[in-house]
C-alpha cells in the first residue's frame, strides 16, 4: 500500500466506530501487531527510546526521523509518528520539522504542548495554540493527507486542570487538528467530557494501566481511537527484567516455562514477509 493510500485509509478509520492503535517499538514487534489485524499502529517515544538504551526525550530528531521511515515501510497499515513536541520550541521550527516528518512516509503525527521542562511542563497558551497552527500548515503544504493529532499534556504532566485542557483542546479544533489527544484521563466522567467538549472531532484515549475499561466500554463513551502508549513496550522489558532477575538472584530458570519456541517465531516472520531480503 503506498504511503498516500495509507494516509486515506488512517483518515477513514477516524470517521466512525472506535479502533485500538497499540505502539509497537521496532519492525518485529510493528508485523506482529498488524498480523494480528490491528488496522493502524503507532510508534511510542519511550518503547523506541528503551529499546536502544536511552531515556525518553534524549533521542534525537535525525534518530526519530529514521525510525519513522523503517516502521512505515515495514508496515501495511497505516503509522502515526509520536512526533513528541515537534523538536522545536518555536512555530516555524515546528511546522519545518513536521514538513520532514511527513516525508519518511507516516500516515499521521502527534504534536505535544510539552516544553520538555517538567518544572514549567506546558507551552503558554498562545504559543501552544501557534504551534499547531504551523504544524497544520505545513500538513496542508505538503498535500494535507496526513492526519494531524494534537495533544496536550496537562494530564501526565501534574496539571491536571479539565478546564484548562478543554480550553486547549478547543483552540487545537478551531486551529485545524483532525484528532484530539489529552493522555492521562482516569476516569469515565474525565473522558466522556473531552469527547462532548471536542465532538465530532475524534478523541484518541491512552490506555497505560488496567482500569477494567474494555474497548466496547470505551466506544461506549464516544472515544474512536485506542492507544496505549509504550505499555507494551514495558511489558516486554518488565517480563525481561522479572526472568532475568531471577536468574542473577536466586539461580532459577523459571521463567522460561511456556515461552514461545524460536521456531513458531522463525516461522512467524518468514512466512509474514517473504519479500524481506537477506542482509
């Protein structure tokens, strides 16, 4: 599927219904998700930042970039970009820096109001407001196919005002964002006002702990797009932490009871990608 057909597909899939994006962390886990029948994917700062060895926030941009383009191309489904806070404080150094994301082939973007500073967290509101006024005219600049998420922090950043993240959210509306994204809501009334405050723009919900919600519960509220974040991500490295621990403490292979062979994993990705070339 071409990067264009992708990007009509990811615009469709917000229209109606509710769909889960899980954030894969590399090319192996991003095929197994969608051989799974996950119609999209997302990529995740913190999984893709763990798995390389650094925190999340300290990779860089170029570093960022390359990774966009090795899940997009690995994929058959469409790829939103955790493009963080744009890597640029500025208006102009964020819609250029969304022009070159578009180009390694994603079909949508994120863009935060985090400054990067969790003593000062948000941009003040004007500016946060520009920031995604330029990033959507460099979306439109260079053809407008890709769906524009904005999301403000407030939630996962210790300012949890609903007003406030309301307010944002609106002027992100009004500023051309084709999807809504406020990471940290609890609670059923929480969400249930950020989808009414926003409707009929979608709402994309991140799910990073087991709050009993079940998909139907969430679509339920009017939510259209599931994430989750780098839980995965975390769940592969606690499983990998707990095994190996247990090792280097107490001499045991438990662990290793019920993992899957290498062989249904060898035959898992020959079969799923037989046009991949040998190095």
């Amino acid at each position: 599927m071409s990067a264009a057909a992708k990007r009509q597909t990811f615009r469709r899939l917000h229209e109606s219904g509710c769909f889960v994006i899980p954030n894969p962390w590399n090319v192996g886990s991003a095929r197994y998700l969608q051989a799974l029948g996950f119609k999209a994917l997302a990529t995740t700062s913190s999984g893709y930042a763990h798995s390389i060895g650094y925190s999340d926030g300290d990779v860089t941009r170029d570093m960022v970039f390359a990774h966009f383009r090795e899940i997009a191309q690995a994929a058959d489904v469409p790829v939103n970009a955790d493009f963080e806070n744009g890597f640029a404080h500025n208006p102009d150094g964020v819609a250029e820096n969304v022009r070159l994301c578009v180009e390694t082939g994603v079909a949508g973007l994120s863009i935060e109001d985090f400054t990067g500073n969790d003593a000062d967290p948000l941009y003040p509101f004007g500016l946060a407001v520009a920031r995604v006024r330029a990033a959507r005219r460099a979306i439109d600049a260079a053809g407008g196919g890709v769906v524009f998420t904005a999301r403000t922090e407030g939630f996962i950043k210790n300012r949890p005002d609903m007003e406030e993240t309301i307010r944002r959210l609106k002027a992100f509306v009004d500023t051309g964002a084709d999807c809504l994204y406020p990471p940290g809501l609890k609670t059923r009334e929480q969400i249930e006002a950020i989808v009414k405050a926003v409707a009929p723009k979608p709402v994309n919900l991140l799910m990073s702990a087991a709050t009993g919600f079940t998909v139907k519960d969430i679509a339920d509220m009017g939510v259209r797009r599931i994430s989750v974040g780098g839980t995965l991500a975390r769940v592969a490295m606690h499983a990998f932490l707990k095994s190996a621990r247990e090792i280097a403490e107490q001499g045991k292979f438990d662990s290793f009871a019920g993992v899957m062979p290498n062989a249904e994993l060898n035959k898992f990705f020959r079969d799923d990608l037989p046009r991949q070339p040998k190095p």
